[in-house]
C-alpha cells in the first residue's frame, strides 16, 4: 500500500482479521475453511467492538472465513459485502492444510530453507511473496478510492494485514512475522490530505 495515495477526503479503514476456523496451527492460505465455533463465538464481540465506527462500506476477501465474518458485521450495520479477491491470503501450494510437521517431514531442507529466507521464498507451488504484495496494494487501492470520506471494515487475513502493515510503518520484509495480527482482531488507518496513518 503506499503511504502517499494521492488527494482525497479524510476516511478511515478498519483493517479485520476473520474469526478463527478449524484450520488454526496449519497453513491456511487459500484454502476455504468456514469459521469454526469458536469463530463464530467470537463474532458478536467483534461486532460490540466496531460498533463504534460509523461504518458506510464493507469490504471482504471472497474466501469463506471473511465472508463470515463480514455479513455478521454488515449486517449489524445494514449495509452489504462487496467481495474483492484481491484481499485473499498468500497461496501456499503444496503446503495447503499441513502443519509444520507435516511440511518438515515432507522436504526438511526445504522446510529450513524457506524458514531462512521467510518471506521471499515461496512453499512448493505456492505464491510468490512480490506478486502477493503487488495484487494487496492493488487491491486495496481499488476499495479505498470507493470510500469518498466514508469508514469502511475490510475483513481480510493475518497475511494481507501484515503486508499493509510493512508498508504503513515502513518496515522491512523481515519484519512480517514480527507483526501480531490475532483472530477476530483489527486495526484502524485514517487517511488524511492523501496520507495513511495507523490509529493507536
């Protein structure tokens, strides 16, 4: 995302993450889990938190989990889910729904390999870390040019709000994993006279 996005109105965003599913501790990029119970326990509290915000655009990754998670908190709202698959988590080929374990156990020197170099390497048949980046940023300029002023919740995934984060706070790659982005957890950006800043 970059930092200066040009001239506009102030607007906020609320950057989501979904709720927990039932495929928490495995690698969960692109694969299309639903929410698991306790997901869906988290969401009323989730919706009691961003009640506060007056909140005129949700927006989602067309991936379940965020889907989920976003009509609960539209429909708190009354307003509707415009999906943008742009907002879709890393893909990580042959890695989808393995554990670590299951991936060492798989290609060990691989495994270790990729860890070193985290994030630039991609999993076997995965997404490229910089095509990743690019279609975010991409993504993401696209819904904040429908805010017009507004405050919009995009409920997205722990990766998506990482590599915005990276951006926002100029940080380097390395610092990606450092970034805490828990289940049901969000953070707010405000732009103002065409720059972003992270609220609180």
């Amino acid at each position: 995302m970059p930092v200066d996005a040009g001239p506009c109105v102030s607007c906020r965003v609320i950057l989501v993450r979904h709720a927990h599913t039932g495929m928490a501790g495995r690698f969960c990029g692109q694969s299309d889990p639903p929410l698991s119970e306790q997901g869906r326990a988290q969401l009323p509290e989730l919706a009691e938190q961003l009640a506060k915000y007056p909140l005129t655009h949700v927006f989602s990754s067309d991936l379940l989990r965020c889907r989920e998670t976003a009509n609960f908190i539209a429909a708190k709202k009354g307003l509707t889910v415009e999906l943008l698959p742009g907002l879709r988590e890393l893909g990580f080929g042959e890695w989808e729904g393995l554990d670590w374990d299951a991936v060492s156990a798989r290609d060990r020197e691989y495994a270790e390999q990729w860890l070193r170099q985290y994030p630039r390497l991609p999993a076997p048949g995965g997404e490229d870390f910089g095509s990743f980046r690019e279609r975010v940023r991409n993504s993401f300029a696209e819904l904040a040019d429908q805010i017009h002023g507004g405050c919009a919740a995009v409920v997205t995934h722990a990766g998506v709000i990482r590599v915005l984060m990276l951006d926002l706070l100029n940080l380097p790659e390395s610092a990606l994993a450092g970034l805490e982005c828990g289940y049901a957890c969000f953070r707010e950006l405000r732009r103002e006279s065409g720059r972003w800043h992270l609220q609180g």
